[in-house]
C-alpha cells in the first residue's frame, strides 16, 4: 500500500460512500489525519486534490469535508514534499470542480470567522 492508510485510500474513492467514509475516520479513525502523510509527502487533503475521479461533483465534496472537519485554515497554502499546492494537484489532474472550489470555496469565509 506504499505506506497509505485507510484515510489516505478513502480520500482517493470513486464510490459515493467516500465522503462518509473519510468524515468516519477523521472522527473515530484515532490516526492524525491532520498529519500524515503518503510516500510522496502528501497529506490527505493533497492527495484528495489530486485524485483523477470519476466524478468530478463527488471528488470536491470529499476535499471539502477534508478541509471542514480538519479545520484546514488555508487549503491552498498546504504543499507536499516537493512543494507542490492542493490548487496545483487539482489543476495538473483535471479537477475543475476541485480548482474552483479552492479559489472560490466558501472555506475562506469560514477562514474569516475563526480569525475574528
């Protein structure tokens, strides 16, 4: 499995459960999912990102209960061992829904919120 946990695997599902399953694991998982990360240096958020789907709809759903229930303050801030962006990984894998989201996603608002 090239050191993926069940979390990292999750997050690169193509079955309309993946988004309930990824929000389990976050709660009741026990791992920090914040934290870890793949062989490549990617965090789970990241390797959500960069996930070629089969539907597009589904893949942002899961980045974004990935950002919600981590409480990810900045999304596209988050960078892989080769310093690579959840908005580049999105944009090199086609996500349109993903990069648009990224850019206008109501994360920031929510960002705003806790700051203040």
């Amino acid at each position: 499995n090239q050191g993926n946990t069940a979390l990292l695997l999750a997050a690169q599902s193509d079955k309309w459960s993946g988004r309930e399953v990824v929000e389990f694991l976050i709660v009741h998982g026990g791992s920090n999912a914040k934290t870890e990360r793949d062989s490549n240096g990617r965090t789970v958020l990241l390797v959500a990102a960069a996930h070629q789907a089969m539907c597009p709809w589904h893949q942002k759903r899961i980045v974004q209960v990935l950002v919600e229930k981590l409480k990810v303050s900045d999304p596209k801030e988050e960078r892989d061992h080769q310093g690579r962006t959840a908005l580049l990984l999105a944009a090199q894998a086609g996500n349109l829904d993903v990069v648009q989201w990224l850019i206008h996603g109501k994360w920031s608002s929510a960002k705003n919120e806790r700051d203040h």
